[in-house]
C-alpha cells in the first residue's frame, strides 16, 4: 500500500470503475462514489452511494473518506451526464439535471476536498471534461454538455492557478468518443483522425500520466484521436 488515497466520482462503471481498478492496482486506497453502486468487500476500496447533484452529498464523500483513511490525495471529478436535443427542446428538468451533476456536484466536492488537500500541503484533482465543449459538431446536439464541460475546462485553470502554492496541482482530461464498445458504427464525421474511438483505457493512462508528473498543473489533456487538432 502507498498510504494515499483517491476519491472518484461517477465509480460505478465505465471511466469511473476503469479508474478505480487502476488506483487500486497501484496500491492506493479508493472511495468510489455513484447514485447507485454496490458494496464493497475489499477494504481499501469505500463505496459511497449518494446522488453528486445533492449539495450535500460532497460532505458525505469527504467525511467517508477521512473517517476510513484519514486523507485525501486526488481527486477525479469523473461523473457526468448527457442529454443530447436540439437547444429549443430543453427543458428544466434537463437544465436542472446536467447542471446538477456536470457542475454542482463537481463545485460541492472539489471545495470540500481542496480545503482539506490544503491543510496537508498537497493534493491532485483531475476533471473530466469532454471534447464537444471545443468541438461542435452538427451530428451531435449538446449545447448543455458542452456548457458544463466547458465550465469544468475554465475551473481547472483558475484553481491550478489559485491553489499552487498550496502544493495543489489541478488539471483534465478531455477524452473523445468512447463508444460502449469499439465500434464505428454511427460515429459519422465524429470517428477522430486517428481512424478509431477511443476506450476506457485511454482515459485511465491519461489520468495516471497526469498523476505521475506533479509538474503539470493547469492544463487541458487532449484524448481525442486528433478530433479536435484535426478541424
């Protein structure tokens, strides 16, 4: 074991579990978080089961962590949602949900963690963004992933800057389309330049990069097969 510990939202499946498993692999103890997830039995690996969009849900996941672990050394703002629709057909509950869980759910939290990372002078939070915030595209109709993505980018530079003195690195990772399996299927002109969609464990490698190099602080972490450099 490394005695450090990761904090990963949106764990239960997907990106989230990838990560976990990952961290865990490399010694770390993990509290994953989703609205629904399953009980561990390994006991560096803490499931929190509470809804992001709930601003007191960020306590509950700091609280758990420090009560089993005692710190907290990254952070991986992983959860998210997406409701694609053209712009007009919005509605609030749509508005409400994205909102709730791509941004409140990620300001709750990372507050809560920062001022924690703070008073042990160090700490790595790592956002996952998305590429559409930068790269709209006709076939994909996301105006509000791409608002609360965006929103995500822009946090990640100002906290990199506000809190690096604290020994605080932040950053994300802006992954491409990663489709359930590799498929091209549907993709259209979304399939990036490198000829293929992206997997599960592109984003892991890219998360690990980042946590591996604590000079990098600040900085957007392209995933995108060339999607967005390619336009």
């Amino acid at each position: 074991m490394t005695g450090k510990v990761a904090i990963i939202t949106g764990g239960s499946q997907g990106i989230g579990a990838g990560l976990a498993a990952a961290y865990r692999a490399r010694g770390w103890a993990v509290v994953a978080s989703a609205h629904a997830i399953m009980p561990s039995q390994d006991p560096d690996l803490l499931t929190v089961a509470a809804d992001i969009a709930e601003p007191a849900t960020g306590a509950l996941i700091v609280d758990a962590a420090l009560e089993r672990f005692g710190r907290i050394d990254t952070l991986v703002n992983n959860a998210g949602v997406s409701i694609s629709k053209p712009f007009t057909d919005y509605t609030a509950d749509d508005y409400a949900l994205m909102v709730g869980v791509n941004l409140t759910g990620f300001f709750w939290l990372t507050q809560r963690v920062i001022a924690e990372m703070a008073t042990q002078y160090g700490g790595h939070v790592v956002n996952i963004t998305a590429t559409l915030a930068e790269d709209a595209n006709s076939g994909e109709l996301a105006v509000l992933a791409a608002m609360t993505k965006a929103g995500l980018a822009a946090a990640t530079r100002s906290l990199a800057v506000e809190y690096s003195s604290y020994g605080i690195w932040v950053n994300a990772v802006s992954p491409g389309v990663i489709p359930p399996q590799e498929s091209y299927d549907g993709l259209g002109d979304r399939l990036p330049v490198a000829g293929r969609p992206g997997q599960v464990s592109n984003v892991v490698d890219g998360v690990l990069f980042l946590e591996s190099s604590p000079r990098i602080t600040g900085r957007l972490l392209h995933l995108d097969g060339g999607q967005v450099t390619g336009h």
